[in-house]
C-alpha cells in the first residue's frame, strides 16, 4: 500500500469510517520503500497505528484500546489484501 485509502470497521459501538495512511520512506534513488507502518485516523482523532513486519504476516496495534483486537484485525486483513489503483502516487499524500 502506497497510497491513503479509508475503511469502514465493524466496532461495538457501531461503524467507523478509518482513513489508513501508509508510512513510505523515500529512498536516496527516489523510490518509495514501505516501511509497514500504517497510521489510523477517523476524522481528526489518531487511532492509533497498524505496524507489520517485513513480510506483512505479523502486525501490532498500538492504539490505546480504540479499537478490539478483533477490530484491529480486520483492518489489518483489509491493508494486507489492498491492491493500490493504477497510479497510485505516494507523492500525492
């Protein structure tokens, strides 16, 4: 995932509407590298972050309990399995 994107989640009290923005780094080549970090917002309020390891197989969720572990899962299931449009521009963040 190179580009922001949102996610409606499933929570206990009801839908949340998340805007997930990955973390790139920009490489001394000009290249964008993922560095697995996705940060998580609804509206103006942090959510806290999804973080995978260098395969994406395993992730963390540092949020301060705003989202269940079962929520967080489903977000992450949703980042790993996103496929960014044709184009998509990590400049455009």
């Amino acid at each position: 995932m190179i580009s922001q994107t949102t996610y409606t989640v499933a929570t206990l009290d009801g839908p949340i509407q998340l805007t997930i923005t990955p973390v790139n780094a920009l490489l001394d080549n000009g290249d964008f590298y993922p560095t697995g970090v996705h940060r998580l917002t609804s509206g103006t309020v942090g959510m806290g972050e999804i973080v995978f390891d260098e395969n994406m197989e395993d992730w963390t969720y540092n949020g301060m309990d705003e989202l269940t572990w079962e929520e967080a899962a489903d977000v992450a299931r949703f980042i790993k399995d996103y496929v960014d449009p044709a184009g998509a521009d990590p400049d455009m963040l």
